[in-house]
C-alpha cells in the first residue's frame, strides 16, 4: 500500500455547507435581477443537485422543470450571463461571512499543514467560489496552502465523472493510490471512486440518503474534541473525531 501522500477537498457540502444557503440563493438572486419569475425552493434545489455546474443546472432546470421558458436565440450567452450573475451574488454571500465551515474542517487542514501533508482542492465550483470560501473562513493567504485548485471548467466532464480528480493527481505528481479524498455526495464519490481514490464522506441534508456504498468512511460531520462524530458506515478505529491519524489508517486499511 503506498504511503498516504495528499489530502483531496471536495468544496461544496464537504467543506461548508454552502447549497441550500448559498448556492440555491445566489441563484434566485440572479434570476430575479434578470427579470425571471423562476424560485428554486429547497425541495426542487434538492432535485436540480443532481446535475453538478451552475450552468449545467439551470439548463437542467429549464429542461426538466419549466419547459414552458422560451429559450432566447443566444441561449449559451444568456445562461453564462445569468450564471455570472449568480456567481457575483455567492461571492458576495461569502464574503459577508454567511457561510461556515463545517465542523473539524479548519483543525483538519490546520492539522495537515503542520504535518506537511500535502493538500489540493477538487472541485466542480467556479473558482472564484473557492477564492472566496476560503479567504473568508480561513484567512486571506489560505488558498496558497492547497497547492493545486482543481475547479469549474478546467476538465469539460464535471463529476460524476473522475476527470477532475485526474486532473488534479497529475498536476501533483502522484497516483491515486498515494491520496485520499473527502466527498459528501453521491456525484461526489462517484467521481473519486471512478478515480480509483478512497473516499471519506461526511454526509449533508441534501445527501443523507445516497448511496455510499464505495466509501472507506461514513460520517455525519468530521468531529471535534468533545463534538464526536456519528459513524454510518466503515471502520472509524475507535477514534470520536477526524484528525489525520485516522485518515492515515483508513487509508492504509
Ligand atoms: C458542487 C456543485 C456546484 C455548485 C455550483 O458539486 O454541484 O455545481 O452547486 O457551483 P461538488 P457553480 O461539491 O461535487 O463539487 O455554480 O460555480 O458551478
Ligand atoms: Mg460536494
């Protein structure tokens, strides 16, 4: 078994929890600064998120959901304007601080960067979103401490697909085997387990019920001293937190 070399984030529902209160309303924000009578509520949020991209789900949308919209004759320009839009409102959001991150998320990272573990981002968002998220939770200089930020459009095939998690081994220079990934849904693990890269999934509202079958770990959140986490599935080897101890024995098991 090779040695535990990296550490690969997923963004959205792993590291924050940024759809339902970030996403999904940055989106509306947009569609109502455009003129458009469309609302994404929670529940239909819940079914558009199984497209991963903004501007694949509002395609998605307007395919499944209101096939009524008359689509304008410029519609790859009408959507890329809209999804910009969406953007500028999410940054926005995040640079007011509205969004935390998840419990365990910075004594992780913390923990990896005093070790010298290696570590990446890898992403279906755009990467202004990460920027954001990032300088707003951990500090302006924090996006330098991920040596490579794999996101948006940088490979054509969002996850589900492994594209991304290729991508991004190969710009750092090591094997699936040599990294681990943290995932919380089911497009998510899809594409690390595609990438043949195990997974550790700490599930979200939004994807409690998805199968999860090819993780090496199923938590509910990664834990704090004292916050211990609840263990759906796999083997959390008698630890009551995520710290990089047991993400090394879960890789090495
Ligand atoms: C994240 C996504 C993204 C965001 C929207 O998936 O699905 O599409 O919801 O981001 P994952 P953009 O956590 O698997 O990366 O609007 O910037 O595309
Ligand atoms: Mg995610």
């Amino acid at each position: 078994m090779a040695n535990l070399q990296a550490l690969l984030f997923d963004v959205d529902g792993t590291l924050a929890d940024t759809e339902k209160d970030g996403h999904r309303v940055a989106f509306n924000l947009a569609f109502e600064k455009a003129g458009l009578d469309w609302n994404w509520d929670e529940a239909l949020y819940g079914e558009l998120l199984a497209v991963t991209g903004g501007k694949e789900r509002i395609r998605f949308y307007l395919d499944q959901f209101n096939t009524e919209f008359v689509k304008p004759d410029n519609f790859d320009a009408f959507v890329k304007g809209l999804h910009e839009s969406k953007t500028d409102f999410y940054t926005q959001l995040l640079a007011d601080g509205l969004i935390p991150l998840r419990p365990g998320v910075e004594r992780l990272i913390n923990e990896a960067r005093e070790q010298g573990m290696r570590m990446a981002v890898v992403t279906t968002t755009t990467p202004a979103n990460v920027t954001a998220l990032l300088e707003s939770t951990l500090g302006p200089d924090s996006e330098s401490w991920f040596e490579v930020i794999a996101a948006g459009d940088i490979v054509p095939a969002k996850k589900p697909a492994p594209d991304i998690y290729h991508w991004a081994l190969e710009q750092m220079g090591l094997t699936a085997a040599e990294a681990i990934a943290f995932e919380d849904s089911s497009n998510g693990i899809l594409s690390s387990s595609a990438a043949d890269v195990k997974t550790i999934i700490t599930i979200n509202d939004y994807t409690a019920e998805d199968d999860f079958s090819a993780a090496h770990l199923v938590l509910d959140h990664m834990g704090e001293p004292g916050q211990a986490f609840n263990v759906l599935a796999g083997n959390h080897h008698g630890h009551d937190y995520l710290d990089l101890e047991l993400v090394k024995k879960v890789h090495a098991n």
